[in-house]
C-alpha cells in the first residue's frame, strides 16, 4: 500500500447538513460523541495500511484543518505518512473555487503528479462505514482495471437517488447512468444473487448503487482529467466517458454497512442507530480495525442519579438526576436534574465551565453550558457548546417540518429540531 496515494473529498458547502455545516466543514461534524466524519475515511485508510492522504475541502476548514493536526501525526504514531489538508484557492490558472469532485482533484493535479504511486483512491468524508482499502486496491489490480468502483446492493427506492453501474457476470462495468426512473432504472437491474446475496435478498436489491469510493491507476485519473477538461463530477461525466472510451471498468461488491450522512434526517438516524443493542449497525469496538480520533485526556463520565437507557455517553460528561433514553451526549456534556432526553443527539462541549464559572453566570442572569434544570428534549440535536436553560421544552410539538428561526438559535430540518453552536435558548422557551 506505499504506492498507494488517498484522496478524500470533503465535499461543497454541505447544504444538506445545514446548520451543522454553518460554522465548520462538512468532514470535521462530530459524529458518535467522540468522533468527526473525517476520521472513518481516514482510520479505514490507516488500517489499510495506506498512510498518504489529502484532504479536499473549501468552506470552513478551519476546524478540520485544528482536527486534522491534532489527531494524525503519521510519521511518529502510524509510520511514516501524513494527513493534509488542502483548501480551495485561486490562483492565476484557477481562478474558480471547487465545482465538482473531478474538478477538485483536477485543481490540486500539480500536486498529486508528484507522487511516485500506481493507484489513486478516491474517497468521500461525509460516509460510515467499515472497509479494507487493501482488499479492495488488490482486486483491482488482479483484475487489470483501469478503474474500480466500490458498489452497494440496493433495492429499487434507494436505486433512484445514486449513480448505478450494470455489471456482468464478472464484475465488469457494461453501463454507468447517474440516477435514472423509470425505464432507465429496469434497465440497470443485474443479478446480485451472482456476487454473493441470497436469492430472496438478491431480489430485494438488484442494483448496484455507486458508492463514490474509487480506485483508478495513477496514469489513466491524469488522463481523463486532462482529456476532459470541462468535465467537473467523477459520476457524472468522468467515469461514464471512460466506459465510452474503452477504458476496463470493473465493480468491487461490498455488502456491509454503509451510509451517506450527508443530510441533517441521515446524520440524526445513524447516530441514534449506534444505541442499539445487543447489535448496532455499526460499531466502534473492533479492536482489529479501530477508529481514531483525537486523544482529549478527559476524566471519566460521572453519573450521579441518573436513569440512563440505551445511550452512548462522551467521556468528561456530569449528569445529574436525570432521565437519558436512546440518546447521544459527546465529550463534556452537562445535564442537570429533572432533565429528560429522548431521541437525542447532544454534541457536548469544547471546553469545560468551572463551578465558580456557572454560578456567576446565574447571578447574573446568564445561562451555563448545558441543559438546564427541568427542560424536555425530544428528536432534536443540540450543537457543541449549546446553552439551554430552566424548563425548556424542545419537542416540535406542531410538527413542523422545514423552519428557520435563527434570531432563536435554531432551525428545523426533516422535523429535528436542531439548535445551533454556542446558541442560548433562555428559561422556559418552548420550540
């Protein structure tokens, strides 16, 4: 894997994740309590055994960028490698910002054609889910192919919103189409029950959905880059031209847990999924392919009469007496008594408030981190360093789907209430 170079693309402004995205990239949103979404690219490159990687990305990077520098240090804690980052920029020969996937890699070409390697692995920073990079990378190069892209079993609903490849009996790619309906979509069914489903699971999902995670041999990316100068999207235009230019396409089937949490409803779901027990969809506890993150040194999580059910609770957290059930409270998060949570993601905390701290804040009218005494959370997602005081009552008990009450510190996306970084919300509101 040293003739291996990763690319991950930290994707656009990341409007579907707003207002998670309003102050940080799409790749450095806190995920698990403990974790960002740039850390799953990255560990599972790790574990790969492939430690040279760049970061794309060009809205707010800089939270990713503090993540990135604090948390992989390639050359001392995992060998000899690194993890950069590197942001959009204008220059006399691009004067444009990022306009698409393939556009991002073609702006930073100068730079990757530096590198001695023989693959390029296209990654994306806004997915979760588990894999082995080096499996991957040796299929492609067993096969021979010019590129290799990593496929989903799907079912007809969920086939709507990807790019679907139709493969033959030996994984070889015959048709690429960017989310087709209708006739367009029968056409791409194939037999999944070939590549390793069961029958009746074969029949459930009989497409094969584009994960957005390539591998190309170095010469050919570089040259259907510059051949195609005007073409901005890898799904798009970039790997349906290579299959019209004769290129060897070749699908790589994975069936396990993924899931592009590219979407406010998306985010929130596999979050609270990861509370499930005995068997979440995802789990953090494989000790032979762990996740990393950045090292906090924290004290453990104190608990002092709190009911807690089905949760996941971040290291450095105090909570009082109150009621947890199917939530997820990152690093630091304070809760206090007769407080109940449901369905809740709370982000925590970037630092921590002394005692001293909170109860000057009280005297003088202010509210201290956390969620205050007696307030009801349900369905919602609170943002790092969120302040909620006394009685609050967060349940969209109207049912709102879409809002924008930013002057409240708040927005509803999908019907989840989602209070924004650093907001207040005063005693007694209720949303």
């Amino acid at each position: 894997m040293k003739r291996v170079l990763a690319i991950i693309l930290g994707g656009g402004a990341g409007t579907r994740l707003f207002p998670l995205t309003k102050m940080r990239a799409k790749p450095a949103v806190p995920l698990a309590g403990k974790y960002r979404l740039i850390d799953i690219p990255v560990s599972n490159c790790i574990n790969s055994g492939i430690t040279q990687i760049y970061v794309l990305t060009q809205f707010n990077s800089a939270s990713l960028n503090r993540h990135i520098s604090q948390t992989y240090n390639l050359s001392t804690g995992f060998g000899q490698g690194f993890v950069e980052v590197l942001a959009a920029q204008q220059t006399p020969d691009s004067p444009s910002w990022f306009e698409g996937t393939a556009d991002a890699v073609r702006k930073y070409e100068w730079l990757f054609q530096e590198w001695d390697v023989d693959e390029v692995v296209i990654l994306s920073g806004d997915q979760l889910y588990r894999m082995d990079y080096q499996l991957f990378v040796e299929e492609h190069r067993r096969s021979g192919a010019d590129l290799t892209v990593a496929a989903l079993p799907v079912d007809s609903e969920q086939a709507e919103g990807f790019g679907l490849m139709h493969a033959d009996a030996d994984g070889w790619i015959t048709k690429f189409r960017e989310k087709p309906k209708g006739e367009a979509l029968t056409e791409m069914r194939v037999d999944t029950g070939g590549m390793g489903l069961s029958a009746e699971d074969a029949a459930k999902r009989p497409y094969l959905a584009s994960m957005g995670i390539y591998v190309f041999k170095r010469d050919v990316l570089f040259k259907l880059l510059a051949e195609n100068p005007e073409a901005t999207d890898f799904g798009k235009e970039i790997i349906p031209t290579a299959l019209q230019d004769g290129k060897k396409l070749r699908s790589y089937f994975f069936d396990d847990y993924w899931e592009d949490i590219g979407t406010i409803r998306a985010f929130y779901e596999a979050n609270l999924a990861l509370t499930a027990q005995p068997h979440p969809p995802f789990s953090f506890y494989d000790k032979q392919f762990p996740i990393y993150t950045r090292h906090r040194y924290l004290p453990p999580s104190k608990l002092q009469d709190a009911q807690v059910t089905e949760s996941i609770i971040g290291e450095g957290s105090l909570l009082k007496a109150c009621s947890i059930h199917r939530c997820v409270l990152g690093v630091r998060s304070r809760i206090e008594n007769e407080v109940v949570l449901q369905d809740t993601l709370v982000m925590g905390s970037d630092y921590f408030e002394s005692g001293e701290e909170r109860e000057l804040l009280l005297e003088r009218g202010g509210i201290p981190m956390g969620v205050g005494r007696g307030t009801t959370v349900r369905r919602a997602i609170l943002d790092k360093n969120v302040r909620i005081g006394a009685n609050v009552t967060i349940v969209n008990k109207d049912h709102v789907e879409e809002a924008d009450r930013p002057e409240h510190g708040f927005y509803i996306r999908n019907g989840i209430v989602v209070v924004v970084k650093n907001a207040s919300i005063a005693d007694g509101m209720s949303i």
